[in-house]
C-alpha cells in the first residue's frame, strides 16, 4: 500500500481535542481527607483539634475531615519520584489521565495539562492555594498550565474528584487540583536536579526486523539521551515582628530532546499487522510525500502513472521502497527550558486585617520537531515548457508537448535538504494576587481577594515550504539567461525533476515562517465571608458546635486573543493542516454563591458524628445564559474507626473562548476512511458498495478510493457562538476504617458516578464515517472532492462542528489504603496504596440517540480513543503501591513504588454494535492482529535518600527499574496527538529506564 503523509503538526487537532474534547509523610502520600490517618493517641493536654480549608470547601472543618474524596500529595512524595515536570508526578495518579506533556510533538501545545478522571483538561480546575491558575493557552482558551507550578515550592497537592462548581465556580466537573505551594518559609533552599533516560534497544516484538526490511536507518543498540537538569533557589524571611512573612523563589529547568529514531521500536512509524498480510507482523510505513519524490497522474485527462524520479530524470515505479521514513526525526520528548520566578508575602497589621500578595513568572520555551515539510501530495500544474523536464517526463505528463500545462499531476516531493518543521513555542506567564482578610467581630471572617493571570503565546513554525511558491517555482521557462520562474524574481526555480538538482537560493525562497502571538487573561474579584453562628446559639443540643456558613460574591473575566500571520490565515504553509484563523472574544460571569455545614450529633453513643452539608452558586454570564449549581453532603462515624459519607454536586462548565469564537475551517479531524482501499481490502473490512454509496463514493468508484495510511483525513471544525454550559450531576459514597486495634492501618473507599449532559464536542470525524456506514446516520456530513477523497483537497472533509450534542459518563471505585509499622532495630516500614477501578466509561456522540451510546471502560482505539475527552487507554484498573523503609542508621531512607496499569483490549473487538468491527475479526484481516490488546504493564521505581550533613540530603533513584519497552501499536489504531513514536508516551514509560539524583541543601 502506498503511504501518504500530510506532515501535519496536528497542532489544530490538539485544540480541537481541548475543545471536545494525611498521609505518611514518606510513603506515597494519596489519602482522601474524609479519613484522617490512623495517629498515636494524642497526649492528654493535646485536646485542641487545628482547623483547616480542605479543597472542594470554603470552611474550615477539624483535622481535614471533608466530605468530599481528596486526594493528598506530600513535598515528599515530589521529591521520591525524581520528576522536575508536575505533569509527571500527577499522572502516577491513577484518578489522572495523561493529557499535554512533554512527550507530545506533532500536536503540541507545548503546555502540560491535567485530566481529571478522563473527561478532558477542560473540566479540571487547577488552583494556586485555593485561588484559580488562569488558562495557560490562548489557543485553547481553557486548561491550565502545569509548567507555571515550581515543583521545589510545593508543600502539598489536594487532589478533589467530582464536581466542584458550587465552590469554585465554572470548570470544576472532573474535579479540581489544588497545589498549595509553600507561602511561610524562612531561610534559604537550593534544590539542583539531574537526571537521564538509559535504554537498551532490545525489542521482542519484531520491529527492529521491520526497520531493517524497509533499509531504513536502524537505532544503536542502547542509548543515554533526554537529559533533565534543573536548580531552584528559594529563600524566605519573617518579619522581626513575627506577623509576617516574604517567600521569594526562582528557578531554571532545561530538558533535552530526544529523537524517536533513537529506540528501536520508533525508528519508524509502524504499519498494523493483519492475520492476511505480512504474518500479522508490524512492518514500516512511510509517506509518499518522499525523496527524491512520488510523481503520479490521477483522475481523467492523462494515463494513469505512479512514478518516482531516477538518474538522469528517468522515471522509475514508485513502490513502497521508496517511502520517506518521517517518523524517525520527530521528537519524542520536546527540548525544554524555564525560567521561573516568584514572591508570597503577608503580614498582619492586627487580627481584623492580614494582608497577603504573591505573584508568578514563567517564561516556557519548547520545539517540537516532526518530517520535513515540502510539497505534499496534492495536484500541481507544471507548464508543459519546463526547461527541467527530461524527455521521459515531458511524455508522461505532457504527451510530448510543450504546450500547457500538466493535466492531474499529483506530487509528493519532501524537503529533505531543508531539514525537519520545527515549531517554536513560547509562553510567558504571569499572575498576581492581591488580598486581605481577618477577622470582623467573633464568629465571623472576611476575604477579599483580585487576582490577574496573562499568558502570552509567542509561536514561529520554522523550515515550511509556501505551497504558494511552490506553483510559481514549478513554473520555469527558458530564458536567455537561463531558467526563470515564470512570475519572475524574486522566485527561484524548484528544480526536482533531476536528482540533486534543489539549491539553496531555492529553498531561501520557498521556506517560509509562520508566526503567531495571541494572549488570554483571566480576572478575578472574590469577596466572601465566613460565619460560625454556634458561637451565637445555632446548635443543635446533640452536637458540640454549631452551623457554619461561608456566603459572598465573585466577578471572573476571561479575554482571548490570537493573531496568525498571513501564511498562517491564508493556510499556505505546506503540512500545517490547514487555514489558522484568528480569534477574539471574552467570557464575563457574575456570581453569587453560599455553602453551609451543620454538625448534628457529636460524641454519642453509635454516632461519633453526624453532619451535613449544603451549597448554592448563582452564575450570570454575558452571552446570555444563566447558571445553578449546587451541593449536598452528609457524613456519619458511628465510632470512632469507621466513617461513611456521599454527597451529591451539580456542576457545569461554560464554554470557553475558543470553543465559541473559533472560525469554521477545513483542518485534520480523523484518522479513518472505511471506504479508502481496494475492493479485497473493504471486502475484508466486512465494508460494501452500498455503505459506500451512502458514505458519497460513486458506485462506480467503489475500490478505487486513495488512502491515506498516515492516517490524516479532514473536517470542517471551528467555534460555535450558539454554544451552552454542559451540566454535571456527581455522585460519591465513600467508607473509611481506621481500626483501633490495629495502630496505623487506614482503609479508605470510594464509590463514584459523574454524568455530564450537553457536552460540548464535535461527533467526530471517524465517528461520523462509522455511523453513516453502519447505521445510515449523519451522511450528509461527509462531503468528498472530485476524487472521492477526504484528504486530497480542502473540497473533501466532514462537517464536525462543535455543539452541545454529547454526553459522558462514567463511574468506578478508588482504593486507598496505607499501613505503617515499626520493625523493631530494622526501623519503621510504611506502605500505601492507591488505586482506581472504572467500571463504566460511556461516551454518548449524540445524548438525543441512546443508540450511538458506547462504553470504552478497558478500551482503545479508533473510536474510544478519538478525543471525545481523552484520547488515552481507560483501564479498567490502574494503581501505585508504594513502601518506605526508614532503616535505623540515620538520614537514610529506602523507596520502593510499583505502578500497574490493566490489560487493554482494541474497540472494534467489542460485542457492542457502535464499537465493533464485526464482520471484520482478527483472522480473517479485517482487524489488525497486531493491535488487538496491549498487555498488562507492572513498573518498578527504585529511590533512596540520605542525609550527608545536617543541611544537606542527597536522593538517588531509578524509575522503570527493568527498562521495560512501551507498548507497540501500528498505525491503524493509534490515535492522533495522545498517540507519538508508536506508542501513549504521556501513559506509559517510553523512553527506558529513568535515572535521577538530587541534592538539597537548606540552611
């Protein structure tokens, strides 16, 4: 099979799918809050119980007892995982879905988001110390950016599931994340990292046999690439007075790139294995867009030819032999440098007035680095007097005349003399917070905060050809001079039709960049206040304290704004995927908000506690809708070792910026067209002429459709001003044990169930494709060029607006569990786990048609995993065991960590009607056998930290012990984006083993 590759960075895709889509002190630190760990008994003079605000409430409650499941993440736990990227550290979590990251290149935003439960970085609010961190894109208009958190400066992280809009306000659906970063420190801290990836290119599963097959360049046998170092510096002081404190902190982080033809199973991007083709073995794809070309005639007005050139300007049969390997230079980890800095001050003038400021730097700079670009395979006119044609050309494409133009020349010529596009990302930060709070009179506080975040984009895509230039250096006649472009000067003639024959003048002329700058704000004015009406009798006889409430009001402006240039607006560089337009627009809510909670029984005989809690939140937005949220809780300790709570949310997210005021454009959107392929392969494919009639293939055309085995197809995708909020019903039923009789052992389970309603997505392209041809539903939005392609020209593509039309669901349980002992003179052993299980993952394309409905819990795949809200696996079980040995000799303790992720199976081997492929199966070719299941994956982490001196501590650690290869998935089902050097390198460990130390002194 011919390959053919778009060269899209998928950038456009990526905002698409953003669119769419206590605990031991060293062991690994997740506990839900509703459940104190299990402590020594408290000496007898220690009765007070400190009061503190949990995440997902405004109250403050003993001894961080929440109704709602939190997950807690100690500075230690940071510290023991070596990582310098928070995105790292937070997708050990198993609640946490991997999203944008480092190891995203052809698609990067080059920001680093949070997914929450899987429904998507949108739906996960991400707090700085109970304060919203603004949106961290101007081009997605909604996540925030984990690259502006210093990993140095964090004290905890609190981690709630499930709504918060109540609380927080728009965007807490999947959950929030709140980093509660240190504020009060004194004296001075240097933290220096280093770490590297070490891989032994070993791989079992055929792919070192397929690069060599292919005569593609093979990677070494091991390597040490990817080097992270970064150093921190933080220094704080209180004033002489004790009443106030200045945190000052700055830090430098630079990551290298590393390169995919580095390992050995991404030293080229793999083609599925199918039972009838090739032993369903992997074997090596390729694009067609090559060097030192494909030249072919398709469509009427010429013989039908498929040639590439040879010496002399012959023309040879292109086969796959000539392929272009363009995965082999894509980076695998972007290259990566920051600079952050920052200050926390406060300072108490009395108790009515505590006066607090901090403010945040980031400057992030980041490349991604995928194929050359080039003149990708698309129809050219040629003039037929082209001095460079050779006399075997001029015949084929001309009929041996020098009059005209070509007639349906296609060409794929890739610019491997420029070298790879390479897309500089920048962004620079800021936010500041002001505020003061205190106490008004006994029983009541006040806080009143404005907070403002920038993020300013910079972006310049580097080493693209101007398909513009292209036509006009293709265009050469004879002068008396020599060739000359037809249009003249400045354009340089584009000579490919002999071998070595591209020169530099003409690639000065034809690399063009493209840049863009865009900026998003976020403003915030909060002020509320805080009431405990048990101070003036408002209790109830059978509870020790009485009713708190928390009531106040917010303002929150969001204002975007991008601004492409020419080559990016008119869509003339060649493999950007199409016309970036500009945006602008804003968001304006004003809201009002209350929460109360209400202890009704305390300290009697088969209740220990009995409370209850409520919230309300009022939201006014400018466009024109109106909002409710709201909360109920209730949590109950019959004694004093077991405690059962549930809560019920209604949370919603309103449309961001870019998902309203995005313009409609044609751009990548799919990675599937079933009716692409020869009539044996669609026969195999269980795909008929009629399904293909109904899909708008001609009858006539059926088998003859060109596929593209990169798997890049099109779509009509954009904004939508019309758009509403979506709507999220949460439910939680939780159980935690803290036996007496066994000191140090907490078990702690939850129950989940999230339900959100007019989800704001595209159906999907692929989605859309499958529908049509299995159940005739959604054909009119298939609209193929003359070719009957969705990919060869922008006249083909599949209308895939964005809408509220989806829902998703999902539901499953988490596990958390930690015991700590002493062993004696051997020291003290602490161990925890945490994991989750989700039972059910539905995503419904259209909520209106219960028949579209799907569950992709244990799945993945074209459909499951094309970025409804994530485009990663979502396992039925993942979890992170972790035991610390504080061994008796001093300063030094011994981490052990094992990561678990279940067994995947491919969706189009599901039973369900919209998943599966059937007749398509395994044997007989339809399904790729090679794809079928990804296997269970066990990781082992190794750190160990000692005390060199008083002031100073030295960790030294291993992840991925046994250097364990990625799983290995071909093109066929391997999503776009989440999907890079053949494998999810944001889920799984894909770069080998990692090896990092650490040194901190403090003084």
């Amino acid at each position: 099979m011919v390959h053919n590759d778009l060269g899209n960075p998928r950038l456009r895709k990526a905002v698409r799918l953003a669119l769419t889509g206590g605990s031991l002190a060293a062991t690994f630190g997740v506990v839900h809050a509703q459940t104190p760990p299990a402590a020594a008994a408290p000496a007898a003079s220690d009765t007070a119980l400190q009061e503190v605000v949990v995440t997902g409430s405004r109250i403050s409650v003993p001894n961080q007892v929440s109704i709602s499941p939190v997950t807690f993440v100690s500075a230690m736990d940071v510290a023991q995982t070596g990582v310098t990227r928070v995105e790292d550290l937070l997708n050990q979590l198993p609640q946490v879905f991997a999203a944008q990251g480092a190891m995203i290149s052809n698609g990067a935003t080059g920001t680093a988001d949070v997914d929450l439960r899987g429904l998507g970085p949108k739906r996960t609010l991400v707090l700085v110390n109970g304060l919203r961190l603004g949106p961290g894109d101007p081009r997605t208009g909604a996540a925030s950016d984990m690259n502006m958190i210093p990993a140095e400066m964090i004290d905890s992280i609190e981690v709630l599931t499930g709504g918060a809009s109540s609380t927080y306000g728009a965007d807490a659906v999947g959950g929030v994340v709140n980093f509660k970063l240190n504020d009060h420190f004194e004296g001075v801290k240097i933290v220096a990292d280093a770490g590297i990836y070490n891989h032994s290119n070993t791989n079992t599963d055929g792919v070192e046999d397929a690069v060599a097959a292919a005569h593609f360049q093979e990677a070494p046998s091991s390597v040490n690439t990817g080097a992270q170092k970064s150093l921190a510096f933080i220094a704080g002081l209180n004033s002489p007075d004790g009443k106030g404190n200045a945190t000052f902190y700055a830090t430098y982080r630079n990551v290298a790139a590393v390169l995919e033809g580095k390992y050995s199973y991404s030293a080229c991007t793999l083609n599925s294995g199918f039972a009838t083709s090739n032993s369903g073995k992997f074997s090596c794809g390729g694009s067609s867009t090559s060097f030192p070309g494909r030249f072919a005639t398709i469509g009427a007005g010429a013989p039908a030819s498929n040639n590439t050139i040879g010496p002399n300007g012959t023309l040879i049969p292109f086969t796959n032999a000539n392929l272009y390997n363009f995965g082999a230079i894509n980076f695998f980890q972007r290259p990566d440098e920051r600079y952050s800095a920052g200050a926390f001050l406060h300072y108490d003038f009395n108790e009515h007035a505590q006066v607090y400021a901090n403010t945040m730097f980031m400057d992030d700079k980041s490349l991604a680095q995928i194929a050359a670009s080039g003149a990708f395979f698309a129809r050219f006119a040629v003039n037929c007097a082209n001095p460079f044609l050779s006399t075997q050309e001029l015949a084929a494409w001309c009929g041996g005349s020098t009059a005209g133009e070509t007639t349906n020349l296609f060409i794929g010529r890739r610019n491997v003399e420029g070298g790879g596009r390479v897309d500089n990302l920048e962004h620079t930060d800021w936010r500041v917070t002001l505020g003061v709070k205190g106490k008004i009179v006994d029983g009541w506080d006040y806080d009143a905060s404005w907070q403002h975040s920038l993020v300013n984009l910079s972006e310049s895509q580097e080493n693209y050809f101007s398909t513009a230039k292209i036509d006009n250096a293709l265009n050469v006649i004879q002068t008396p001079t020599g060739p000359q472009c037809v249009v003249g000067p400045p354009c340089v003639p584009y000579n490919i039709f002999s071998l070595g024959q591209v020169t530099q003048a003409a690639l000065d002329y034809l690399q063009v960049p493209g840049i863009q700058t865009g900026n998003i704000t976020q403003t915030v004015l909060d002020v509320n206040l805080t009431g405990d009406l048990g101070k003036y009798g408002v209790q109830l006889p059978t509870a020790g304290s009485g009713l708190k409430i928390n009531f106040g009001a917010e303002w929150r402006d969001v204002t975007e704004v991008t601004t492409p240039d020419e080559e990016f607006r008119t869509g003339d560089l060649a493999g950007t995927g199409g016309i970036i337009p500009a945006t602008q627009g804003g968001i304006i809510s004003r809201e009002g908000f209350i929460e109360a909670r209400m202890p009704l029984i305390e300290d009697h005989f088969l209740a220990q506690s009995l409370a209850v809690e409520t919230g309300y939140r009022y939201s006014d937005y400018n466009l024109g809708f109106k909002t409710n949220t709201y909360k109920f809780g209730v949590e109950y300790s019959p004694i004093r070792d077991v405690r059962l709570r549930a809560s019920f949310q209604r949370a919603v997210r309103a449309p961001n910026v870019t998902e309203l005021f995005l313009p409609q454009t044609v751009a990548l959107d799919g990675n599937a067209d079933p009716c692409a392929g020869t009539a044996a392969q669609l026969a195999a494919r269980g795909v008929t002429q009629a399904q293909c009639v109904a899909a708008g293939v001609p009858a006539a055309a059926f088998g003859t459709v060109v596929p593209n085995a990169a798997n890049q197809y099109q779509g009509l995708v954009g904004g939508n001003p019309a758009l509403g909020p979506e709507t999220a019903l949460t439910s939680s039923f939780g159980i935690g044990w803290t036996p007496s009789f066994v000191p140090g052992l907490r078990l702690q389970v939850d129950y989940f169930d999230i339900k959100i309603e007019n989800v704001i997505t595209t159906i999907g392209a692929t989605a859309i494709l499958q529908q049509c041809i299995q159940s005739g539903l959604f054909c009119d939005k298939i609209h193929r060029d003359e070719n009957n392609s969705l990919w060869l020209s922008p006249q083909g593509f599949v209308v895939d607006s964005l809408a509220n039309v989806g829902k998703l669901e999902t539901r499953g349980v988490d596990v958390d569990v930690s015991y700590g002992f002493d062993i004696g003179p051997a020291g003290r052993i602490r161990t925890s786990l945490i994991g989750t299980y989700v039972d059910e993952y539905f995503i419904t394309p259209i909520a209106s048609d219960s028949t579209t409905k799907f569950n992709c819990a244990g799945l993945y795949g074209d459909i499951c995993s094309s970025g409804a809200a994530t485009a990663n696996p979502i396992f039925r079980w993942r979890h992170t065991l972790r035991t610390t040995w504080s061994t008796p000799w001093q300063g030094l303790d011994v981490t052990a960590s094992w990561r678990y992720f279940s067994a995947m199976k491919l969706d189009s081997l599901s039973p369900q009607a919209n998943l599966s492929g059937a007749p398509a199966t395994v044997a007989n070719g339809g399904i790729a056998s090679s794809d079928a299941a990804i296997k269970a994956f066990n990781y082992l982490d190794l750190s160990a930290a000692v005390k060199l001196m008083d002031k100073m501590t030295f960790r030294l650690g291993v992840n991925n012990v046994f250097d364990k290869d990625p799983p290995i998935i071909g093109g066929s089902n391997l999503p776009g984006i989440a999907g890079n050097g053949n494998t999810f390198p944001q889920v799984y460990d894909s770069l080998g083993r990692f090896i990092f130390g650490q040194l901190t002194v403090q003084f």
